[in-house]
C-alpha cells in the first residue's frame, strides 16, 4: 500500500499557494480599479504628499497658487489629463501657498510646476505651461505607450 503523505502535504502547499496568489491578484485587480475611478486631480498637502506618492505607481503633481494667472490656464489641461489617462496615471494638485513644506522640499520656485513620479521617484519635471500635447507625448513616453 502506498504512503500518502507527501502528497497530501504537497496538496495543502499548492492550494495554500493558489489561495496566497489568488488574493493577491484580487488585491491588485481592486487596485487598478480603484485607480480607473480616479477621473480629476486629488488635492494633496504637506500631510498627505509622501503617502500618496508610494500609493500610485505614476503620479503627476501640478504646484499652483490660486493668484498665479498661468497656473489657471494649465488647470483645465490638468483635468482633462487626469481623464484622459485615468487607469494609468493619478494627478494631483498642491497648493504652494498652503503647502509651503513640499514646495520647499522639492525646490519649487516657478509656479505651475509639475513634476512627475513613477514609483515615489521623480522622474519628469515640467516648468510653466506646456500644449497638451506635449505634456501627452512626454507621459505617454513615460508609461511606456
């Protein structure tokens, strides 16, 4: 007759293994919906910065002053990004005037400035205004489309 037991260990481990992977895939499918539903920029702050930039794979930060005249032309671009890439990228805004912490830690000077990470690493920095398009072109190379 013959001895069962290591099967029936190795049986346990594939199901322990099956179930480990299957709640890590309902983790990251979770995720990536959660991040699809993110259609406008998140308001972020001094408090909140570092734990939304290890959140995101991809965030772009747009830093504005509601007085700064370019800083409003580059808001509905900024909106129209977030829709645009929902499910990839998320976007946020920081207000410097309120913010001043962040805004200093990442030297911004010039407003807007959008600076943008992939995976808590700054990776692109944008200084004032640029068409749509290119702000596009430069994510889309980015994200790797």
């Amino acid at each position: 007759m013959k001895d069962n037991t290591f099967d029936n260990y190795h049986d346990r481990d594939v199901q322990e293994i099956l179930q480990r992977k299957m709640q890590e895939l309902q983790k990251k499918m979770s995720f990536f919906r959660m991040m699809s539903e993110i259609k406008s920029p998140i308001i972020l702050t001094d408090s909140t910065l570092k734990e939304n930039l290890l959140k995101y794979p991809f965030l772009v930060i747009d830093f504005w002053a509601p007085w700064c005249g370019p800083c409003k032309m580059l808001s509905p671009i900024i909106e129209q990004l977030a829709i645009d890439f929902s499910g990839k990228i998320v976007f946020g805004k920081i207000n410097v005037d309120e913010n001043p912490i962040m805004s200093g830690s990442f030297g911004i000077q010039s407003i807007p400035t959008i600076l943008i990470f992939r995976n808590g690493n700054m990776v692109d920095k944008i200084i004032g205004i640029l068409p749509k398009v290119q702000i596009q072109q430069r994510l889309n190379m980015l994200i790797g489309n």
